[in-house]
C-alpha cells in the first residue's frame, strides 16, 4: 500500500491529512515481515530501544515470528516505522510495540500504521497497550481512553497460586 502524503491507507479510520512526509513514497503494510536486525534498528532510531531487549536477538527474532499482526511503513528498504501486535483479532489486540524512526516522527505514521492495523480487527476488538511515558500524552491524543486498573505479572515472579502461599 503505497501513500505519498495524500492518499488514505484506511479510509475512515485513519487521522486526518498531515503534512507531506517525504519526497519518496512510503509503503505501508501488512504483508512484509521485517528482519530481526531491522527491527532492532529501527527500535534504536525510534529510541524505543530504551524499553526494549535490542541485546538479544533470538528475543527480537521471537517476538517477529510469534506476532499476529505486523504493520510495518518503508521507504524503499528503510523500516521507518512499526506496529507489532498480538491478537485474536476478535476480543483484544495487544498492541506490544509502536516505533518510528526519529526523523519521520510526527507525520502520522504511528497514528496511520494503527488505523491499518484496525483493518484487520473484527468490530468488537479492542486495542490494549502499555505506554512508554514519553508517549503517555500521545495515545490520548489520537483516541485512546486509559484504563486505571492495568497490572502486569513480571517474568521473573511466579504467580501465587494457593498451595505457594
Ligand atoms: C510515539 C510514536 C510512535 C508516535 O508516532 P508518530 O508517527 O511520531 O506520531 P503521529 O505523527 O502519528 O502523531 C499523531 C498526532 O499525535 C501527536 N503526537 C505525536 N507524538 C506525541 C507525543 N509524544 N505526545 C503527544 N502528542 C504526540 C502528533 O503531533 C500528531 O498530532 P496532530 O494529529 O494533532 O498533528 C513515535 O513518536 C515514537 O516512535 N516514539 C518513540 C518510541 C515510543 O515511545 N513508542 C511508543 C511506545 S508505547
């Protein structure tokens, strides 16, 4: 799917027009699985890095094979942005990792790459995700509600099932 700044990838749940991104076309997709050695760096352009297990490349490997949905946007065979989920695409979608590379942030990739991602989500399937903190104002502003009882049981701590108390 190829946008040049005006064409709509997912009429209706996209954002608005935004500023013309780039003299070269971005694709934007659902259908291109990037490498583990591109994610990662993107993940690094984006600073996303920061948050995320960029040392271990079998971890990085894992999460691109094991994802259900993988939007990616490139500039020929530059990944400048993605949006890695999981999902059962009927009940819930996990939206793990949103990145785009610096130099193309704010041009509504992350907000385009999220509406193709909606695509492909049945009518009643929520998207749920954790937010970086310096992102923390940006989900709200493209319409997401944020929920006050979210918890997360560490990998490193087993679940305290009866019998372990
Ligand atoms: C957060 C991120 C994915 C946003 O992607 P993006 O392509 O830069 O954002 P968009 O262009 O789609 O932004 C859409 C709108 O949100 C605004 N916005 C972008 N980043 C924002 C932020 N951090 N805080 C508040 N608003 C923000 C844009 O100005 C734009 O507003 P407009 O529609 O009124 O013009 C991207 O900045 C990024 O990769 N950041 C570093 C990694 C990260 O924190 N990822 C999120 C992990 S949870």
């Amino acid at each position: 799917m190829l946008w040049h700044g005006g064409d709509d990838p997912a009429p209706g749940l996209a954002r608005a027009a935004v500023a013309e991104p780039h003299s070269r076309s971005m694709d934007f997709t659902l259908d291109r699985k990037p490498s583990a050695a591109e994610f990662r760096d993107l993940l690094v352009r984006s600073t996303l890095s920061e948050r995320r297990p960029i040392d271990d490349i079998q971890c990085l490997q894992g999460m691109l094979d094991h994802a259900t949905l993988i939007a990616t946007c490139w500039i020929e065979d530059r990944l400048i942005g993605i949006a890695r989920s999981v999902t059962d695409y009927h009940y819930c979608c996990y939206l793990s990792d949103l990145a785009v590379d610096s130099e193309f942030q704010r041009q509504g990739i992350g907000a385009r790459l999220i509406a193709l991602t909606q695509t492909r989500l049945q009518t009643h399937c929520k998207i749920i995700l954790l937010s970086a903190p310096a992102a923390s104002g940006y989900y709200p502003h493209i319409g997401f509600v944020s929920h006050p009882s979210a918890w997360i049981l560490p990998a490193s701590q087993a679940v305290k099932t009866p019998s372990a108390k």
